[in-house]
C-alpha cells in the first residue's frame, strides 16, 4: 500500500484536490494521508480543517506555520517556519508520496522539505504561467516534483519544455472542476441560506442581477491593495447592482485589502453590498452560475468561470498569461475601465462552457497514476 | 550606488565568489555586503569567515542556521531557519541584489527569503547537471534568479532551455579558477608548511608521488557513506603511497563519512596517511599540481582539475553528468575499481589544461554585469 | 554610557514603559535602544510601533514572533520562534542591560534570550500576584532578572522571599500611572474626537453615564471566552446604559472573545454599544475618569481605576489576588452578578484616589537606578 | 491511565531519571511516554538514544533541538527551536504529567511548552544552588513546575521559601544514586572492556592508580575554556599518573575546552592520557570507584562522588554552593592549586558513604507520587 499524504493549506487548495483526496481514499492499493496547515488551521479564513474533517477525512496533522504580520518579512518566514515543520510531520507518517497543490508558501515549505527528507513529490497545477511571484514558485516546483499533474494542455508542454521527464507528465484536468462539475449538474440541491443568513452587510436576492468580487493582493504590488480594492468597489457600486464580497486571502498585502472594504464599508457602502469572509463552494459555484459578471484577480474568474460559462472581468497582473476562455475580459485596476467592462459583461450574459481546464474527472485520473507511477529520487534534467 | 549582498555559506563557497567580492568591492558603482552564514561560521569547518575578514572584507552579519545531526530531517529544518533568518538578515541590509552560490542549503534558504521579500537575486554556478538532490536545487533557483552566471557553456544553454531570458545569462566563467589561475602563477610563493603543522597523522613529504582523497556523503545514498569512504581508503592502502585525506562537508550523511575515516584511523592505518580538516586553497591548489590521483566526489576533481591538469579518480553519483575534461576517470564506490583506476592515472601522469569552467576572469566580470544590469521583479518564462 | 533595550510587545507593554523610555532617553549617562515586538507590530492591535515613533522614539529593531492560531500551541511556539529572533537582535546592538515588562510571551521569550546571552535583565512589575499563568511567568522572570522595579509594596516584600537581593529591588512604582497622572491633569486637553470618528456601531455622548467593557481571554480557561463574554455583554445591556467595548489582547483565547463579540453585535446589540480596536490613552483614561462603572477583567480596572477612582466591576480570576483598592467589587462570569455589581457601583459613583501602583513618578526613578546599579551576571538565591 | 511523558535531553538526564522511568513504566496506574531530544540524539555525544532503546524503553518522539556554533547566541536560539518542536510534541503525546530534569537548556524549553500549553509539570533537582546560570534557569522552572522532585534536604527547604505548595515538594533522593548503588552492589559485573577497546590514546590499567578528568565550559566565562582545561591537564601529567578524560558536554565553550584538548593531546601529552567521549555509567562508576582521585567541574564529582566516596577536586565555580560531603576539595581553575590538591587527595585515598542526595530508591517513589498526586495547573505563590 502506497502511503500519499496530501498536505492542504488552504479553502482554495482543498477545491484543487478533494475529489483527488477522494479517490486516493478510496484506491485498493493507496493509503491516504492528510496534513492540513497554514490558513486552512484559522478562524479567520473559516476552519477549512473543519470542513475536511466533516467530508469524512481523518487529518494525520495539523501544522500552524504562519506568522502575523502579512508583510513580505513575515511571508518569507512563514516559509522556513513551514518548512521546519512539515520536515517533522514527513518523518513521522513516512509517506511515499507527498502531493502539494499549486505555488504558495506552504506548496514551497512542503517541496523544501520532502526534496531534503528523499521523498517522491507529486505536484498539481504546474506549467502554468501568470507573470507573479506564484510563476517562479510553481516552475521552481516543477524543478523538484517527480509527478507532474498540469491542469491544461499549454502547462503540459511547458513542463516538458523545463526539461522534465514526458512520462513523469500526467494531463488530467484540474480536480476543482470535478466538483464544479458536480454542483453544475445538481444546483437545484445546493443549500443557499448562507447568502441570507451569514456575512456582513445587506442580504442580497440572487434571483436579480447582482456581481461578484473576489480580489486578492498582488504580492508584489505591495501597498497597493488598498486602493486597488476601492477601485473596484467604487466601480461596482457606479452599476447600481447589489454586490457579493469576498474577503481576501492571506498574502503579504491582505489587510491593506481588508482595510480598503473596511473604509468602503464604513463610509460608502450605500446598502446594497454584502460581505462574506468565505462562502461553501457549492453556494459560490451557483452564485457563478447566476451571477452578471465575476470581478477581481482570483484564478477562479479563469477557470471556474471558463467551465461554467461565466462573464468575468479579470483584474490586473495577478492572472496574466494564464490560458483563459472566450468568456474574459481583462483590465486594469482603473475604476472607470472596470466600470465599463462590467456593463460589457452585464450586456454579453452567459457564455458557453469551454473544458481548457478539465473535464470533471482529474480526481480519478490522478489517484490511478499514484497507485502505478515509478520516479528516481534523483532526478536530472532532460537535456 | 547598488548594494550586493553576497552570502557565503562554507569555504567552498567563498573560494567560488571570493574574485567577484573583491571586484565589486572595487567597482565603483557598486556597495559590497557581506553575510556569513551556515559552514561558514564554525569552528569544526574551520572558521571561514575569520578567512573572509583576514582577507579585509567586513561581515555584516552572522546567520547560524545549521541543527546538528546531519540527518535529512535536520537538512530540511536548517533551510526553514535559514530562510527565518536570512530574511531578517535582508530586511535590515536592503540589497538591490543578492549573490547567491551553487546549490546547497544555504542557497536555498537564501533564495526564498529574497523571493518573498522582493529582491533580485543573482546566481553563480546554475545550468550544471550532476543529478544529485543538488541539481534539482540548481535548477530550482534558476527559476527564480533574475541574474545568471553559469561558469560553462552547455550551462548557459541549459539555463536558456529553462525559459529564462538569454539577455539575463552571462557566461562568466568559474570565479573559483580567477582564484586557481593566480596560485598556479605564483606556486613558489605558496606557505606549504601547514602540511607538517596541521592534521593528524603522519606528516608527508610531497616531493614524492601521493595521493589526495576529498569524498563527500551523496545525500540521495543516506547511510551508505561509512563503507563508500572504508572502500576509498582502502583501495588507497593497497598502492602503498602516502595520501592526504580531507574531512567530508557538513551534509546529511557526513556523520557516516565520519566514522569510516575513524576506523580507519584507528585500526587500518599502517602509518602513511595525514588527515585535515581543511587545507589553505593554495596549499590545496598546489597539492592539487603535485599529487599523482586526485581521488573522490568534489567537484574539484572535475572543475579545478580540468584546469590544472590534475590526474581525477571521479567516484560514484555525486558528479555525475557535469561537464568534465580529458583527465578524470570515473568508478563506482567499489574497492578494486577504485584501485585500478588510480594506478592508471598514476601511470599516465599530469594532463594539459583545459578551459571548460572559465578563463581566470569571471570576478571582474561578474562585478561589471551587477553594476548595469536591468530586470523585472516579477519574472516570467520565456515560453 | 549605558545602553539600555527596552523591549515593548504590547500597547499595554508601551504605556506601562513610555514615561521610564523619555526618561532613559533624556538621562546623559544613558542610551536608549527600542525593540518593538508581537502585538506592537500589527495592524490589528492598532500598529503601537507607529505611536511609538511619532513620540519621536527611533526604533532600532522590529522582531515579528507572533504564530497565526491563537491556541495554546500557538502561543507556545510564539514564544519559541521570540527567543531565536531577539536573541539576534540582542547580539546585533550588544545591551548593557535589556529592560522588560511584565508577564506575557513576549516578556518569556525576551528574558530567555538575555539569559543565555549573559546580559543583564531589568523588569517592571515582578512579584504581583493574580493566579494565572501569567504569574508562573512573572515569578519565573524575577528569578532571571537582576534588576526588579516593582510597582507595589507587596511585590517589594514577595520578590524578596523569592531570594533576590533587597539591594536589587526598587520600589518605584508603576510608569503607568506617570502617564495616568499626566492626563489626569490636563483633562481639558484631550482630543475626544476618536470616540465618534472611529470604532464599529453607535456613537456615544459621554456626558451622560456609559459603561466601560475590556475582558481578555483567560489563558487557563481556553475555550470558556465566548460565554463568558456574552454574560458580561448581557449584563451590560440590562442596565439599558450605552457602553464602550474593546477588542480583546492576543492571548490563546482571543478568537473566542471576539467571536462571542461579533455574534452579540450582529444577533443581539440594540444600537448603544460602541466597539473599538483601541483608543489612545489618553482619551481612554478620561473614559475611565467619567464612567459610570469599568466591567471586565483588565488590569487597568486594578490599577489605572485605584489612582482614578474609578467604580470597577472585575470578573473572574485574571486579576486573582492583585493588590485592589476600595473602588473594585469582585464577581464571578455570571450574568446576574455582573449586573448587580454594575448596579451598586453606578449608585456609588466615584472613588477617591489611592496611590497603591504609583505617584506618577516611575519613569525617573528607573532611569536613575539604571545608570548606576550594580549586577553580578551569575545570580545565586540569597537563601 | 495516567500518562507520564518524560523528556530526556542528555547522557546526564538519562542515568538522572532512568530508576524512574523503569518504575513509572513498571506502574499499574501509569503510562511512560519518552521523548529524546537534544544532544541525546546525537552521535557525537554517543547516541544516548540508542541505549534508552537498548534498555527497553519505546522513544515517542525524537526533537532535534541544537543549532550548531556553541555560542551564547545559538545556546539561546536552541532554547526557541526546542519550545517551538516540543509544543508539537506534546499536542500530539497530551501527557498529563511532564517530566523534566534539572537546569538546561532543554529543561527550560520543555518548561516553557507545558506552561503555555497548560500541562502540568514534574521537575527533578530543583532547588539546588550552583551560583551559575544553571542556577537561575533552575529556580525559575520551580516557579513554573507543579510537582517537584529535590534531591536533598537543603533543596526542599529552599523550594519552600520560593512560595511552592509544601505538599507539591516530595523529597525522593536523586533517581540517579538508585543506579550508582545499583552498581555499586554488582562491582564484579561490569564489563570494562571499552576501557581498552574505544576511545583515542593509550589505554590504562585501572589496578594501578589513575586520576579521572570530567570538565566542562562555565557558561558565564565563555571564551575562558581552553585555558582552564589546559590547567587541569598540565596539573595532572605533573602527578605522573595516567588519566582517564572525558570531553566536554554541548553547553556554549564546549568547543574552548575540546580545542584544549586537542592540543595538548597532539603537542603536550606524552603517553599515559586516554580520552573518551563518553563511557557506559557502570563503567563510569567502577572507574570512580578506583580512581585516585576525580578532578573537574562535572556534578558527578559532588553528588556520586559523595555515596561512592570517591576523593574529588571540583574547579572553579560551576558547583558553587551545592551541598557537598568530606571527600570534596574546591580549587580554582590554577595549575599549581589543582596539582596541590590532587597530591591531597592520592595521599587521603577513598572516603566513607555519605547519604546527602539519596539512598537508592528514588525511582520508585517518583512513580508513586506521580500516581496519586493533585494539582491546580493555575499555580499561585504561597505568600
């Protein structure tokens, strides 16, 4: 029995891999391991913890390793903090295979630790390009993983391109879509008393037009978020339409985010905003599907959105170069250009789906190749 | 001015920068800092940075980052505090740019503390391919460097395949041979005297043919290093010439290497072998003119060697795949192997010298890029 | 001269010290260096560093040791990761003496990291007694220091049965209340603008009686924070008097607290609380002069509240055993007791003032003392 | 099933608790949690952890702890690494009762992770006065523990006057004297042969007289060690007499006293000095039971030495004030004063018993109090 240990830091890494999780559980030939960290441990971001758990998975540990301070400093410490750290959980469960989700600090504490401990590290989302801090941590990955599961046929080539082994290269889709896959195909069953009953500010009727935002730092715009977020805010508020509002994630820069929807919040939110520190996936992918127009830098208003079909108005350098569908419109962090692009939006309605980032069955694919792949531990490039 | 923050992390490291410091100390657009850290700052390595002071530079600051026990778990946890640490270390100094060299934890550690933090970073050494754990290190920083000196050409080409800029790659050859090149011009003006003063052992007279070991542990081969070195020695003993033996580096492992040269010592040794700790680069380089075989894994038996025309008995994993000139001979760690080709080498005698890691002017050169060079703090790849 | 290293972790920490820094800083045989730390280094806590500076104190170092988690876990590594960080610090700007305050993580991790540093330690407010864990930690740092400022005479009389030499200790009173007794006498002066302008809710006219509420977590009681909040918010509201909140400190726990007031403030606030993150000193000392009744478990309903005269309602067992004056009734976290003792002490009114903690002259007794007195570095008990 | 972990971090720790860790396993009522850190699990202090498991005890957990440099600065930083790693271990172990023994630096990171973490805390050997920093870290961790172990009468008496519950003070004798006696009684069945077979130098014929030398670095005179150990060996090749040395333990300047060694073993030793890194404790003791005379610093030349009767010259000040029988002469660190007084002590030859730190069954009674013993884990000063 391979032992996989799936390390999740993050409400976002746990949608880019449960249905994995899932089927890794429930392979004949694999044991699951699961380490949570990092802001999946917090209050603050919504006990992802919690939610793993109440799925049915047994968390094997639980690794605090962010420091506060949300400053570029602590960003880098909270790296060696994690590395320290999970270098400790790997010599205790002694997996086969570690699978680390995507380019943050805790995918990076993860790599340095299994490389130094000679463990197999398997790597999900690489290959993929968006001109950030995250590109240089997702290739420098790729550099260290022995299994490569890219999301998307560009990000194939590209890790090919890096110099590593074609058969170490598995295209399988991103897992997050399986479950987007799953709620599209059941919305009717998704339980939306969150939208009323949860968050700050106005309640909102989805079945009228309304928009989304979800806008994170840009890690290396540092000091800019502040003004960035009021941007959008004011932009969207000139629609008149009521507004959903996604709290930041936990990058160096987040609380000029926060402080910038506190100041909005407090002195000119004329009533029709609410504001959710997160949402379950089921009500955020429905709200997708009914939304005019997703705004901000998430990687979501790509790839989710591509998958769906929801008109998006992509935000900024976050998500540069990423592959993205017909359904996106790209602009500055300029308020009358994102005004202009919502209303685009809002007129252009729904798009069709497109499949650029999976078709609903990464999960299984990648549990089948971890049962069966074979790696050197020393690696060495291809050319 | 521009300030450099060059990070030595061991003696290896500051034969390999020392040229380039001393120009950009010279340079007169250019602010030199200096951070000593891990290898470096220990008695039991010999205290490089008391070196790197007598050599009139100033220490800006001290970083210890290394947990004793030299087991992979402790590997990983100093790259967490490496990476704690030095981020602290950049926080106060400020650089524009950071040196980093080669491929060890150190490197590490610096590299994702000057990512986070938003500095660019400059790196010696990166293209080589010896597929070891190092080389997925190399690579790796190569991802996230903005600067590249590679010493060799299939390096460069190397780095240009990893999708970094070619206008970013500067082939400035081995900083190290500036070092070597000015010995071999002045090797009467070398104070041999510590190989009668220094060590343990019998003292040796170089005017007759002997034999230099330097074997390091091979991280990727864990437990393996006491019978490696045993076979090495041993394979020594039996051509009856007296030898020089060097203590191993500090990686996981060395503990291993360790014990096996005690043994020695103290139940095989008939008398004729002289151990040190560490040797004076010139003295080094200047045994490295006279000895019969170099034998071991230091890269030294393939870079300085080619350049001095040092007979090279390469051993097992370590080097595997570098570039290499017509003077080494590789074996497997297996006594009788090793033994045959050493009598062959010694047979053969000295070679001619080869160019292949750089011309004895890559610190002038290095100084000269860092003063003009440009580059984007958000890197992305090429393809 | 001297150089003297305050270290502030802590809003509290800064008030408790500011008027022993200018007096530091004004004594010609002294320099002062400034470490700011923990708390006073995050936006959360209201940015202390910041207020710190514009008092035209230079700070020369900031140490982040703060883990994300708030548990007791957290807060154990929390003080882990202070000691590696300050003892840096410490071995950067070489302190004749490090002077620290009180009993918190912050304070732990300064006094281990002197200890092994061989530096002498200074620290204020040693041997109170209050039955928490912070007195383990209080008692423990007396035990390290070789200088003892305690600000009461029962402190005096404990620390030396705690085997310290009589020669060490000096009465001197708590700087706090140097700053209390300063705004006290200029009331006129204060800006009381930040009662309107800032804060969560409703606005209050502080001409007419309001309640004051400040409760921490109690650090042994993890999990109790969120009940134990709700009665005392509860209780407050029964009285139908407006009242000023405050957030809690950062202690394991805190998340309950600030849940427990969040859940009040959306479910069951009717519109006369006011919440704040904190408020400058000044404006709150004149709160605490004009309310009707402090609530809560605060060492300021101790302390500030004796000098003041202020009708306090402590609750529970954070301030267990500390010296009190006639102005405290003690109750359990029990709603219906909250409410009778807010009731009693508002038909009390005011207190006259008692000089327990202080005269209002700390700050220059400690410099001087500073400047002249004696320490062997090797303590040994006097018994 | 009360779970009792005990934390050993040294080869000292180990022959101090192990009695004790046999009855607590041996306990009906309780369950032995053993966790191996710092220097016990390195090889250059001989792998303690491989006896503890070779003695039949099963390690929970292994804690790496010590940064390498030996310095105040990295003595300080290991304390922060080692509270930071013990808090994951004991999150995961939840003992209700730690252990913890004596004064370093791995007493007070253990001490500082159950504070925080609100579990409670057994110390041994507290209340003893060293007049070191020892001394310090020692009392303060009776202000933290709940149950205390002494191992003398002075020492309770003194734990008394700390303000410690007389009923949390049990006053057992030092576990370690159950293992001396242990030996003591079966002189005849310990196996001396590492004697001859291990260690570096000439072996010595313990029939004829011979004089031990245990010293280590006083960490409040770092820097002074090479020449204090020089001392002591000078004055011990002026008796003529063959010796047996032992190097130093980790403490900061434990580097001074093993260059010390270095070098009089390669410039000055003539032949009859035998050195060890460390030796098996039955062996330890019979040699203690036949030496001529024990010099040094060590504990061991007090507290064994007392019931052995060995006669014992102690140093310098590192066991200043610790209760000591006739067989003890006190010396400063001066060639000619230590000469002297071993010439004393040849010509007084073996002393009888004294009982002072115990009678050989302290073990068990740690096992029994821990059993049955209650706590308030908020502790409060009695006074």
């Amino acid at each position: 029995m391979r032992k996989i240990c799936v390390v999740v830091g993050s409400r976002a890494n746990y949608s880019s891999i449960k249905s994995a999780m899932r089927a890794i559980d429930n392979h004949p030939d694999l044991t699951l391991q699961v380490v949570a960290t990092s802001s999946a441990l917090l209050d603050r971001y919504g006990q992802v913890v919690d939610l793993v758990e109440s799925d049915g998975f047994n968390i094997d540990d639980r690794v605090y390793m962010l420091m506060e301070g949300e400053t570029p400093l602590t960003m880098a410490k909270s790296t060696g903090i994690g590395t320290i750290e999970l270098a400790s959980t790997f010599d205790r469960l002694k997996p086969d295979i570690v699978v680390t989700i995507g380019d943050r600090f805790e995918t990076m504490a993860t790599t340095i630790a299994t490389t130094y401990m000679n463990i197999a590290l398997a790597h999900t989302m690489g290959g993929e390009v968006t001109g950030t801090i995250d590109e240089s941590i997702r290739h420098a990955i790729t550099k260290f993983a022995h299994i490569h599961f890219p999301a998307c046929k560009d990000a194939v080539e590209r890790i090919i391109k890096l110099g590593e082994l074609p058969e170490s290269i598995h295209n399988v889709g991103c897992p997050r879509l399986d479950l987007v896959a799953d709620i599209i195909d059941n919305l009717d069953d998704v339980d939306m008393s969150p939208i009323t009953t949860e968050g700050v500010g106005d309640s909102i009727d989805i079945s009228n037009p309304f928009i989304i935002l979800s806008q994170h730092p840009v890690t290396t715009e540092y000091g800019a978020g502040e003004q960035q977020i009021l941007n959008s805010l004011r932009a969207i508020k000139d629609t008149g339409l009521p507004a959903i509002v996604l709290w930041p994630n936990g990058d160096a820069g987040s609380e000029d985010i926060a402080r910038g929807m506190r100041k909005f919040r407090e002195h000119e939110d004329i009533g029709n905003f609410h504001y959710f520190k997160n949402l379950p996936i089921d009500v955020y992918i429905k709200l997708m599907k009914n939304t005019a127009c997703l705004v901000g830098n998430s990687s979501s208003g790509i790839r989710d959105a591509a998958f769906i079909g929801t008109p998006s108005v992509n935000l900024g350098t976050r998500q540069n170069m990423r592959e993205r569908g017909l359904n996106v419109i790209d602009v500055d962090n300029d308020q009358n250009a994102i005004h202009t692009a919502i209303q685009q939006q809002i007129k252009n309605g729904p798009y069709p789906s497109e499949g650029i980032y999976g078709d609903g069955h990464a999960g299984k694919r990648i549990a089948d190749v971890l049962a069966t792949c074979k790696w050197e531990i020393q690696k060495t490039i291809t050319y």
